[in-house]
C-alpha cells in the first residue's frame, strides 16, 4: 500500500507535502514572506517573518534545502541532535515546519512590513453557518464584484477564489499596487465609511441571498462574516495548498483554488470535503491558473 505523502518515512512530517506543493505557488507567493502555525494539543504557536528570520516559498522548493537526507534527519530526532548536519536554512525551515506536528501554511498576503497593497483578501467567515452557504456567498461576491463599475474604476484585478478547507477566500490581484489609504477609505468597516465596497457588497448580498451578512471582522451569532481585515501589511492569509488544521492529531480538509465554474456546482462542497493532501499532489496540474 502506498504511503501518505505525510508519512513518507514511517511518521508525521508535513515538510514533504508542502514542500512538494511549493513549485505551483511561487509565482503568487513570490517575495511574501512565509508563516506557519503548528499545532500542539495543549495550545499553537505561530512562526512568521516578524517573529523570526524571514522564510520565502523559493527556500522550500524540493531539491534545493529540502531532500531525502535532510528528511531522514528528522525522523525520531531533535533539532539539537542534528544540528550539526544542517545548513543555517535547513535549521530555519526545521523551525518553521516542526516535524510530527500538524501544521497549517501561511503567507502574509501583502508582505510582514511596508505600506503597498498588491491584492485584496476577503475571508467569508461562515462561522456556525454551512459549507454551502459560504459557497452561495462568494459565488454571489465575485459577480456583484465584477460588475460593480465604481469599484472596477477604480483598480484592475483578477480575481482567485481558493477553498480553504472549511470556507472560502476571495483574493483580487491588482495590476497596479495601491497605498494603504485606498484600503481605508474603500475596503475597511465600521462607522462613517459611506465610501466602504465590503459593506455595500456584504448589504447587496444579503438582499440577494436572504443571508445574514455582514462586513467586519467580530464574530457575531448566526452572522457569516466578510472580513477584508487581513489585506494590509503585516497580517497573514492561507497558503493554496495549506491543510486545514484544528486539532493537534488530525487535518480536516486541503485548500485548493477554484474556477468561478466550479464555484457554481451545487455539488462542490462534498467533492472539496474529500480532498486529501495525496490526491492533491496528484492532481495538481489540475489547478494550474494559481501558478500561470
């Protein structure tokens, strides 16, 4: 029997898969510094470009710092134990991605530092609400995004739709950068925002879908949320290709990116909850716009 890309040398070890992966996304990813959240059973912790030695996706393509031997290293040992026969990156990738943890992977969307903004993140936060219904949702979002002229006036953009495992992103690649400015007066929430696309968009999909939906990043009972709030610099957003990750001992799903066709079949949902980080890696060519 074939053995899990996660399992590959007899235990945990995400680095393989994701490393794996990392060759179809660094075209998006390129210059964005890389984040991971690992998993434990008692809490989570975070390595990111902030916090520690800045890591980029080109550093994890398979053949350069990551290969068999390094992998081999890893099985049943410590860093400290090992040390010794790692390069200084090899080190820093090990810190990032902790062997026999389950581990979710990251970017920050618009770099750890700066005041550019290259794209546009809004997560559908479905919170207690369907699979399904965060579907309908960013179906609806793309089209009344795409037809609104104001907005499209105002920047040019391609859109990505990417499954996160649970949800739903909606990323709008600009052409051009804008500053900070353009997504305060245009993207942000809260009062006195007349000005605000994420609140006339969340409004206008409420009245078309008889949804609960809402602009703004707190949680609120039976609300799916529209959150634009990790657009600006410093703040992270999830790799195409990341594992879902909740609980320490298991994923939950694969997110992968979608065609707005695909975003229409009322079937999706179930197809996407049987995703495995295998059948991913096998089929990746199948996702071939994310790195065009």
């Amino acid at each position: 029997m074939k053995k899990s890309i996660l399992y590959q040398y007899g235990e945990l070890d995400c680095l393989l898969y994701y490393s794996k992966v990392s060759h179809y996304i660094k075209k998006m990813l390129k210059s964005k510094e890389i984040a991971t959240k690992t998993i434990l059973e008692d809490g989570k912790f975070i390595k990111r470009g902030s916090n520690s030695p800045q890591l980029y996706i080109e550093d994890l393509e398979y053949g350069k710092n990551i290969n068999e031997n390094f992998l081999k290293l890893r099985v049943g040992k410590h860093l400290d134990e090992v040390k010794e026969k790692l390069t200084e990156k090899q080190i820093l990738i090990w810190k990032y991605f902790v062997p026999r943890k389950m581990i979710n992977f990251f970017y920050a969307c618009n770099n750890e530092y700066g005041k550019n903004i290259e794209r546009i993140f809004i997560d559908i936060d479905r919170q207690n609400n369907s699979s399904e219904q965060a579907r309908v949702i960013a179906m609806h979002l793309i089209n009344i995004i795409k037809e609104d002229n104001e907005f499209g006036n105002l920047v040019k953009f391609k859109p990505i739709i990417l499954w996160t495992g649970s949800s739903f992103h909606i990323y709008l690649l600009l052409k051009n950068k804008v500053d900070l400015n353009f997504y305060n007066n245009y993207l942000s929430y809260g009062k006195n925002k007349e000005k605000s696309f994420i609140i006339k968009w969340a409004e206008q999909i409420s009245k078309e879908t008889k949804l609960n939906v809402k602009a703004g990043h707190e949680r609120e009972k039976n609300a799916i949320i529209l959150d634009s709030s990790n657009t600006p610099p410093g703040k992270l957003a999830r790799c195409p290709f990341s594992l879902h990750i909740k609980e320490y001992n298991k994923y939950d799903g694969v997110s992968v990116p979608l065609t707005e066709k695909q975003l229409e079949n009322k079937n999706l949902i179930k197809k996407l909850k049987k995703l495995t980080p295998d059948f991913v890696l096998e089929n990746i060519r199948k996702y071939s716009f994310i790195y065009s």
